[in-house]
C-alpha cells in the first residue's frame, strides 16, 4: 500500500477555498480546481517508490493484476479526483469508444499536433464519469423535452429566441434539439451576443427555473453556451448524492465540491461557455439528441457496509464506507487496483492515518484494512 502525494490543478473556475478547507491547509489565494489520484501522465500521483505512473510501468501485472491487465491494458484505467467548482466548467460532451478512435486515428493522420488548440481527441479512449458531492453541487445534466425548453426560453419575452421556440415546438424530439442547437452555436457571434444580454437580464428577473442561467451570462457574458444550456437540465446534487455522465450527454458543472472518477481520458468537445475550440461538426457528431432525466444517482448498499454508486462502464467503481466510531474494521482486499480516499473523519488504512483529502493506493491482492471513524472512497475496476 502506497500513501499518495497528489497534484492540486489550478484551473480558473476553482474555488480558492474548498479543497484548501478540506486538507486543513491554508488557502494560497489562487485559485485550486481539481486534485488527481491516479497515473495520468499530465499528473501522476506520487508515492516513496516513485510516480504511481512509474510504479505500474514497472511491474504492470503485480500492481494492476492480471485480470485488469488483460482488460484494459497495462494502465490504471481511471483518474480520481476532488473537483471543487467557484464558478461554471465548460459545457461539454465526450464521445463513445468507437468516436474516440476514429476521431483520434484521423487526426493523427491530419498530423493535428497533440497540444494544438483545435485538436478534439488527445487519445483513442472514452471517458465515461461520475461526480459525487461532497456539498450541495449543482450542475447541467441532458436535454429537457424540448416543450419544457421551449417554455423557459418563451418566457423570456426575447424576440431573437421566438425561432428557437418555434422549432422546439414544431419538430421531432431529436430533430429539434440538433437542429436548435445548431443555431445557436452557428448564429452570427455579434447578434449572439445581443440575445445573451437580453436573456441573462430576463433570466435575473424572473429567478427560480431561470436563475441559474444569469449566473452563466455573468461568468460567461455573450456566450451562445448560455442559450445552449438552457436545453439541458438543471440539477441540484445534495451531498452523497451522484450523477453518471456517459457518451454523448451534453452536461457541465456549475458549483460545488465533489469526488470525480472517470475513465483515463482527455477527450472533450465543448459545447460552449469557454474561450477554447468549438468544433461545431465534430460535436454534432458525437451529441446524443435525445431528452433524459438526469437520473439522480444514491449509493445501493453491498455486504460489510459498502455503498456502491452503480454505473454501466468497468473502468471504474466507485463506492463509499461511512465507518461510525466504535465500528469494526472492514477488509476491503480485492483482486483489482484500488485507491482509497478520506473526505471525512480520521481512518486508518493499513499502515497508514488518512484525515480528509488524504488517500492511498493499494496493489492488486494487498491486504486493504480499514477502521477508525469517518467516510472512505473506495475507487477500483470491474473484471
């Protein structure tokens, strides 16, 4: 069992506060977005034996197990992270397996450099994701029918949205939504940014359905994602309370402190609410136009105490024990890679004392004890 030593990301929509409060260190004044657990190359984890990235090059089949190995290859297959979010991410989508290497494999034959602005895949992988709050969390999760869009964006009494309202009234569910979000995304920038303005202050003064949309213009002023989010579901996460993003669903988070997993991936195709690329074709390609609940997820409790947040992909499993003091240990060894985290209380995992935002990695097969009082997340693999 490797205690790890994570990399805080300074992403500008971080919250200079939470993730500072939650490892009782003092804030820096910057702001502090994301802190990964894992052996992606952008920010490995580190341990005394080296970046966990190093550690499982080195002996693939010990650290992952032969199982993992066979499946998903000689990498950790998932990136845990503490995401904490002072202001809105952007609105996004990410692409099936398939879409993720075809779109990879025909711009590394465009010889599209990796690092360039416009390039959409960094690898041939999905990434499928689950964001579970630590707070209240609030964010953009599917499309709305598109009648129940069509009356947040009429009641705005703008004049430039009466088309949009028009065709989400007048088409096929799927029609509607792409071909509504076509224009917005390829309306003329400067007539865009006209009906932002005119929607954010309409937005700020009915409140209720329409606040969240105000707080976006004001982060994101002229942005055509404003009009774009109002599609999409708005969601309010209480705390243990999850969300399962998969292929295709547009989403965005807006607020709050979560744990974030999600396949080994850095394939995003943005949708709006940035000042990066948007590859309008490319996302439309990818965007799954159907309605969907967000579908709210709550942990399903397992044997020994284990509350399992059940998703349909096997490169990660997420899961939580809240251990009351007094309580028994709980052996947690299994044949898959695992990192254990502590978001609450104090924890003793094998040799070591885990307080909140403290976490280890546990090789395949190592003995993983757990006791003391307080709330662990368990990340590991389906084999």
């Amino acid at each position: 069992m490797d205690r790890l030593d994570n990399t805080v990301r300074p992403y500008a929509w971080g919250s200079p506060t939470a993730i500072p409060r939650l490892l009782g260190t003092e804030p820096t004044g910057e702001p502090q977005a994301e802190m990964w657990m894992g052996a992606h190359p952008g920010a490995p984890s580190r341990t005394a034996r080296g970046t966990l990235a190093e550690v499982i090059d080195a002996d693939p089949e010990r650290e992952l197990g032969k199982e993992a190995v066979a499946k998903f290859g000689p990498r950790l297959p998932f990136l845990l992270k503490i995401l904490a979010a002072d202001a809105p991410l952007s609105l996004q989508v990410h692409p099936d397996l398939a879409q993720a290497r075809e779109g990879y494999a025909d711009e590394e034959r465009r010889g599209v450099p990796l690092d360039a602005p416009e390039r959409n895949y960094k690898d041939a992988n999905h990434k499928p994701e689950l964001i579970c709050a630590l707070t209240e969390f609030d964010g953009l999760c599917g499309f709305r029918p598109p009648e129940r869009a069509a009356d947040l964006l009429a009641a705005l009494g703008v004049d430039s949205l009466k088309p949009y309202v028009d065709l989400l009234h007048a088409r096929p569910e799927d029609a509607a939504l792409r071909e509504v979000l076509t224009a917005i995304l390829t309306a003329d920038r400067e007539e865009t940014a006209r009906t932002v303005a005119e929607a954010a202050a309409a937005c700020a003064r009915l409140g209720g359905d329409h606040a969240p949309y105000a707080q976006l213009a004001h982060h994101y002023p002229g942005d055509p994602g404003v009009l774009a989010a109002m599609l999409l579901n708005h969601v309010r996460l209480q705390p243990g309370e999850a969300l399962f993003l998969g292929a295709g669903v547009p989403h965005a988070y807006l607020s709050g402190l979560g744990v974030e997993i999600m396949a080994n991936s850095d394939n995003v195709l943005r949708c709006g609410l940035t000042p990066k690329h948007v590859d309008v074709p490319e996302l439309l390609r990818v965007v799954r136009f159907e309605a969907s609940d967000p579908g709210v997820l709550r942990p399903e409790a397992a044997p020994d105490g284990e509350e399992v947040y059940e998703t349909p992909t096997d490169e990660f499993r997420l899961s939580r024990h809240v251990l009351p003091e007094g309580g028994t240990a709980h052996d947690l060894t299994r044949d898959t890679p695992q990192i254990l985290l502590c978001t609450a209380g104090a924890v003793r995992a094998g040799e070591y004392e885990l307080g909140p935002g403290r976490s280890v990695f546990v090789p395949a097969g190592e003995k993983a004890e757990i006791s003391g009082a307080g709330t662990v997340f368990r990340a590991t693999v389906v084999v």
